[in-house]
C-alpha cells in the first residue's frame, strides 16, 4: 500500500516538473498599427505608411524646386513645339532691270523706242514682265501693239529658244502693218535679251501660219545678225 502511494506521488512530482519545463514566456500582442500612425526609428526619423519623414530635430531641411511650367506645358523661355525664335515671312528677293521697248505712234506711221523698268524672280518672270511692257505705256504718243486683251498663256526658256504661248482674241488683230510693226517690236524687245538666240510664237499652242492674217509667221524667228 505504501509503495502504491509513493508510486503515485513519483508520477505526480514528474508531472508537475515537465509542465513546468514545457511552459514558456507568453509574447506581448503585437500592435497593429492605423493608417497614418507614426514609429519612431532610432535614428531620429518618423515612418510613415512605408516613408521616411526627416525628422528636423535630427537633419538639416532641404528644399526641392521644381521647375515651373508655362500653361501650355512648356518651359520658360522654350518655344513651344512648332514654333521657333526666328519665324518670319520669308520675301522673295527680285531684281530690277531697265529694259527696251517698242511702241507705234497713233498713225502707225513708224516704231518708237522707249524704256521700262521691270522687276522679276526668275527669268520666266522676266519674260512676262517684258511682254507686259509692250502692252501698256505710260506715253499718250506711244501706241502699243499688243493689246491687253492679249493673254500669254506660257512662257518657256531652253537653251537659247525662247517659246510663248499666246491667246489672241479677234479685237487684239491689227491692219497688215500694224501686223509688221507688232512682230518687229516683239523682236526686238525679246532679242535685247543676250541669252535668247530664237523666238517662237505660238496661238493657242498651235504654230499658225501668220498672226493677224496679213503676214507669215516664222517658226522660230531668229536674230538679225
């Protein structure tokens, strides 16, 4: 009996031992932290939700400057794309030239010479304003032979020949020699020119046999000498 009850304490005492070996320190609850709440770190610095706030107890301030942008998104002082400094209206330069024309007196008596200044970009320019010279005149006494009803509907230069297209409408046609004196002045005032070596005249495109009627028309007409 006795032996039962010393057994029976024995299983008690080693009982009792392992509980107490087995038990451990219970861990303090961890603290959820809201958001926005602050920790501080050792170093003098506040975290927040994952950033770092310096903490001016313990670091000097900075400033960051941002560049500052015009409305339209562009930096001060840099043009906008598009556009440059220097955009300006581009003006073709033209050259003047005083030339020779050709005019008739009011009785178609004989040719007149005059002078005209004309301004021009290119030399297909300068052929236009040289047939336009010999349709006006600033002279009551000078006639002109081309009439301003007269349309020259092309010009083109090529080594030397010279080829205008003309539109000649039944009211520009003269006499046989008002014919004579138109042709000459036309000569003459194209062929001043040092680089045209030929003159073709066409009507509408086509190589007509004479220009008024009354007089044949060379196709090409060529210098004199």
């Amino acid at each position: 009996m006795n032996k039962k009850i010393w057994i029976a304490a024995l299983l008690v005492t080693v009982v009792a031992v392992a509980a107490g070996c087995g038990s451990k320190p219970t861990a303090a609850p961890v603290q959820t932290q809201s958001e926005g709440s602050e920790t501080q770190t050792g170093n003098g610095d506040t975290e927040v939700q994952d950033e770092v706030i310096t903490d001016p107890a313990t670091a000097g301030s900075e400033e960051t400057t941002t560049p500052s942008n015009s409305a339209n998104g562009s930096t001060e002082g840099t043009p906008s794309p598009g556009e440059t400094s220097t955009d300006k209206p581009s003006t073709a330069s033209k050259e003047k030239k005083t030339i020779e024309v050709f005019y008739t007196d009011p009785e178609e008596l004989e040719l007149h010479k005059a002078t005209a200044e004309i301004s021009y970009a290119s030399e297909e320019d300068k052929y236009k304003a040289a047939f336009a010279s010999l349709q006006q005149n600033k002279d009551e006494k000078l006639v002109p032979l081309w009439s301003k009803d007269i349309e020259l509907k092309s010009v083109q230069f090529n080594d030397g020949a010279l080829t205008l297209d003309i539109h000649m409408p039944d009211t520009a046609r003269l006499g046989a020699g008002g014919e004579v004196f138109a042709l000459d002045a036309l000569k003459q005032t194209f062929f001043q020119f040092d680089e045209v070596k030929t003159l073709d005249l066409l009507v509408d495109g086509q190589s007509s046999e004479s220009l008024m009627g009354h007089v044949d028309l060379e196709h090409p007409m060529t210098r004199s000498n």
